[in-house]
C-alpha cells in the first residue's frame, strides 16, 4: 500500500492528496499539460481529478500572484498585472502594503511543476496538498505532530498559493482555508 493510499484511507479523504514537485526538467514520461488553467490552484483540482502532467513557467502567467508565489519570473506584462492586482488587493483592504513582503515565495527558479495524485505519483513530491473537513485536517495534524513536522504558523488567508512555499521554506506542514473571495481565476 503507497503512502498515498494509506492517507486516502486513514483520513477517509474525499478529494485525493496532490504531489506536487518542482524539478529541472520534465520527468521523462509525464506530459505537459495541454492548456494552461486560470489560475495555478487550478492545476491542483486536475491533479486531484487524477491527472499526472507538468507545467512550465508559461503555464502561470495567468494568475500572475500564484506565479509570484511558485517563484516564477514574470515577463514585464504579467509583472505589470501583477503590480495591478496588487495595487487592487490593496485598494479593497483585502491586503496591506505592510503584508506584500511576507507573504511566502518559493525560492530557486523555476522550471517545471510536476502535479499528480498522490496515490499515481512516480516522483518524489516535494509537498503534498491535502484538502479535507475539519476533522481530517486535525488528524492530520495531530499526526504532524508526532512525527515533529506540524508547523507552528496560523492558518494562512491569503493568498492560498502561498501556503506551497510556506511548507517548503519552513520543511513543516502549512494550513490555510483557501480563497475567501470569490474570484473566476482561483479553483483553490
């Protein structure tokens, strides 16, 4: 039984875990995603549907704050977009000026994210998203605890994206509860 499987199982998870690994290259075997999605959480619903595929830098540029967060460098008319909905975020207090510099961006350049169901997955993630009820999601914890990897951060609002490189530069677990405005590009 794979550890995929065994998470599956033991939480009684509905919607299966996501892999999610960031790599030099494309893994052999594994294709590209066919169109990109409006937002990069997007990619993490497709995944949880059961399809294994990779995307690159390009794929991203739709959702210019989810490429900022994967650590994706942004051509100068996503980088403007960017700063626009930023600047609107803003505006809508949804954030602050004081909160831009915090919130969490992968490191290290990007080249391809590699999606999968955990239970499919032929790589080693580098993180894995799981979506569960309350009840899940504290057995989960309870369970990071134990093993000395439960991160010790609150729930992270916003953005959701941002909760990948928060477990990737703490090496702990990251918990946030997605989007809380309704928005046509977030699947999160």
């Amino acid at each position: 039984m794979t550890q995929g499987t065994q998470i599956q199982e033991l939480l009684g998870l509905k919607v299966p875990a996501v892999a999610i690994a960031f790599r030099d290259a494309a893994p052999a075997g594994i294709p590209r995603i066919t169109s990109p999605t409006a937002a990069g959480c997007g990619y993490w619903k497709l995944a949880a549907e059961g399809k294994v595929f990779y995307t690159e830098a390009s794929d991203h540029y739709t959702c210019p704050v989810g490429a900022h967060t994967h650590g994706v460098d942004l051509p100068p008319q996503v980088a403007t977009e960017l700063n626009g909905l930023v600047q609107t975020m803003v505006g809508m207090q949804y954030l602050t000026m004081a909160e831009i510099p915090m919130i969490p961006r992968r490191q290290g350049t990007f080249h391809v994210a590699v999606y999968a169901p955990l239970t499919q997955a032929t790589f080693t993630p580098d993180v894995v998203l799981v979506r569960g009820t309350v009840k899940q999601l504290m057995l989960l914890a309870e369970a990071a605890q134990s093993a000395g990897v439960a991160g010790g951060g609150a729930t992270m609002g916003r953005p959701t994206c941002a909760v990948l490189p928060e477990s990737l530069q703490s090496e702990t677990t990251a918990t946030s509860f997605g989007r809380a405005v309704s928005s046509s590009k977030c699947n999160g």
